[in-house]
C-alpha cells in the first residue's frame, strides 16, 4: 500500500496486482463518471432510486463532482484515523491508467463490518477487472482490521454475483422482497467473506 499526499490535499491510497490498480477518484474525472451513470446497468444496480424503485436522472458533471469531492472528505477522515466508510477507489487498468469502474467502502460498523459495492463501465466489462478490485479491496479492508466483510447483489443480477462468487465471497442467504424496481419487489442476496477463512487470502497469509 502506498500513501502519500495528493493536489488539493486528498490523501492517496494505491492498492494494485499489476494488472488492475485502485487509487481516489479526482475531480478531473467526473465526465467519467457521469457518462458511466447514464448507462442502462448502472442505473439500475448502483444509482440512487426512490422509494418505488424508479432511478434518478443521470448525473451532471457537478453531480459527479459533488459525489468526488464527498469521497475526498471521506479519505480525509479516514487518514485522521476515522473507518475507512465513503471512500471509493477508481478502478483504473494497471498498465494503460485507464479508467474502467469504481468500488467503494459503503459502511464501517462499531462490530467493524465492512460493506462495499462496485461498478465497471460498459466499455470494460468481461474482462476480469471487478473481481481483482473485488480481491485487492477485500484484502485491504483485512489489513485495516475489518472482522467481516459483505456486499449485497439483486437476484437477478447474475454478473455481479459470479463477481462475489469468483473473489471467494460465501452466498450466505437471500433476503426476500428487499429492494423494489420499478414497482416490483426485487429478492436480494447477501455474500460475505470472513479474513481467516477467505479462499482468495495469500498462501502466507496466517489461517
């Protein structure tokens, strides 16, 4: 893990495999973003939706400045020694830089309970890139002391599910009627994964 100090005093966490790296978002990079939430899948995984299900209008650049210059402050208080809860990496591939997807810390519990999610743009989906971030986030949030970590999947969210299941998270049951699209209630499952049992730990890594 590299740390050090970036433009407009954001603190950078750098984690990477060599073929995927996460690093903070910059404000340089809401086009990215806002392109990214007017994507048909995105919007109905990961953007914000009202109490019936419907989506909210795809982001502005300001808006994806808004939820950057949010994650910054999040870093911020993180670095003052506060849980890691709101930050977000980029997603970046590891030898062109490029962006290609987000995945962030959505909660840090007093039980220290990690919850994250994660996203790829649509240009670079299929190749591998959630589930490393998946492995390199998880990890991490093991380093820092999370005692559990879990992520939650809507049922008929198949890829994002082989994701969890591919990076060694545990399908530990379904929550019936949890979400709603459009109206409909929507079945959501719940994958964890606990760090002295993870199947992605590295060999040396204490059982």
């Amino acid at each position: 893990m590299d740390v050090g100090e970036a433009d407009a005093d954001i603190p950078v966490v750098s984690l990477s495999d060599g073929v995927v790296t996460l690093r903070p978002w910059s404000r340089a990079e809401a086009g990215f973003m806002a392109e990214a939430f007017a994507d048909p899948a995105i919007r109905r995984y990961n953007g914000p939706h009202d109490r019936l299900g419907r989506p909210a209008p795809p982001l502005s650049i300001k808006d994806a400045e808004a939820i950057i210059d949010e994650f910054a402050s999040s870093w911020r208080a993180f670095v003052a020694a506060e849980p890691p809860s709101g930050v977000a990496f980029a997603i970046t591939d590891a030898a062109s830089g490029g962006l290609v997807g987000c995945c962030g810390v959505d909660d840090w519990s007093q039980a220290d309970v990690a919850q994250f999610g994660y996203w790829i743009g649509p240009g670079a989906r299929g190749r591998g890139y959630a589930t490393r971030a998946v492995v390199l986030l998880t990890r991490w949030l093991f380093e820092l002391g999370a005692a559990r970590a879990f992520l939650t999947v809507e049922a008929d969210n198949e890829a994002s599910a082989a994701v969890a299941r591919r990076a060694g998270f545990v399908h530990e049951g379904t929550m019936r009627a949890h979400s709603v699209w459009q109206g409909e209630r929507i079945d959501v499952m719940w994958f964890a994964a606990l760090p002295l049992e993870w199947a992605m730990r590295e060999p040396d890594e204490p059982a």
